[in-house]
C-alpha cells in the first residue's frame, strides 16, 4: 500500500483492487466479444493480467478468501470467454 499517494487507502486495498481489477477485466472482455479484433483482445488479455496479479496480491495477505474465491470463478470464467473471442479473431486472420 502506497503511504503517500494521492489515492484513497480503499483504492490501495488489496481487496478493493482485486474488485476494480475484476470488474475491469470484465468490461474489457465484454467489449472485445461484441468488437472482437486485436486491440480489444490485446486489451483483455492485459486487464485480465492484471487482475491476476491482484488476484495474487490479495491471495498473499489472505484477504477475505471467501470473496477472493468469488472473484478468482469470475476471472476463470472472463479468461475462458476471452479464449473464444481469440479464436474467432484467429480464423479472422488466417
């Protein structure tokens, strides 16, 4: 957690940052599935990257593991559709 910055504690939370980043990855997903082409997939794959990596965090400091698990399902499932929306942009490729 950052002492000195600008952003509210709630936002440096390992929690809070794991929902925003879930709900994030989420959107972005959501958007390249009804636009799929390489930016939006590319930034999918980023989001959800990062939510992995706040997954972690959180997963680390043992936050609230019931929750943790909840949003680690909607992940799985956010990669698992991102997957579909790939192989679409693939096949529009080749």
């Amino acid at each position: 957690m950052a002492k000195h910055s600008d952003t509210s504690w709630k936002q440096d939370h390992p929690s809070t940052l794991l929902s925003n980043s879930v709900q994030k990855a989420d959107r972005s997903v959501r958007q390249a599935m009804s636009h799929p082409g390489e930016p939006t997939v590319e930034h999918a794959v980023n989001s959800i990257s990062h939510a992995e990596n706040a997954l972690f965090n959180a997963e680390q400091h043992n936050e609230h593991m019931d929750t943790v698990q909840q949003y680690k399902e909607r992940l799985e499932l956010a990669k698992e559709h991102l997957q579909e929306v790939q192989e679409i942009v693939e096949d529009q490729t080749t």
